[in-house]
C-alpha cells in the first residue's frame, strides 16, 4: 500500500512540474483564440516567464532582491521555465 502511495504521489508532482513548464506556451493565443506562431510566440513566452519569474525574485526576508542576485536568479528561473 506504501508502495502505490508513493507511486502515486511521484506520478502526480511530475504531472504538475510537466504543465507548469508549458502554461506559458498554452497561453500564447491571439485575440481571435488561434495559437501564435513565430515571432509573435517567442515574444510573447519570453514576457510570460519574465512577469512568472518576477514575482518569485525575493530573499529569504521576503524583500525583493536587485543587482546581480536579481539578474542571476532571474537568468535560472527562465531557463527553467
């Protein structure tokens, strides 16, 4: 029984890693509902993961960070993303 818990539970937060890397790419819509394409797309991915990484740039005191630490983490979280 431990066995299919833990199975279960390892299946579900692979599940939520795999749809949080594509919500950006699921998002990417025009106006009239059609998925973008090209330019318009990688544009668009880019600013979605910016404003997702954006929120998540604070330190452990729950201040913002700035400078290097900022650009670092924010470099990571990207490419993460």
């Amino acid at each position: 029984m431990k066995r299919i818990s833990l199975a279960a539970l390892i299946l579900a937060l692979s599940f939520g890693c795999a749809s949080a890397q594509g919500s950006c790419e699921s998002q990417a819509l025009s106006k009239s509902g059609k998925p973008l394409a090209g330019a318009a797309k990688a544009s668009f991915v880019k600013k979605c993961k910016r404003d997702a990484c954006q929120t998540k740039a604070v330190d452990k005191n729950g201040r913002r960070l700035a400078g290097a630490a900022k650009r670092s983490f924010m470099q990571k979280c990207e490419r993460e993303a």
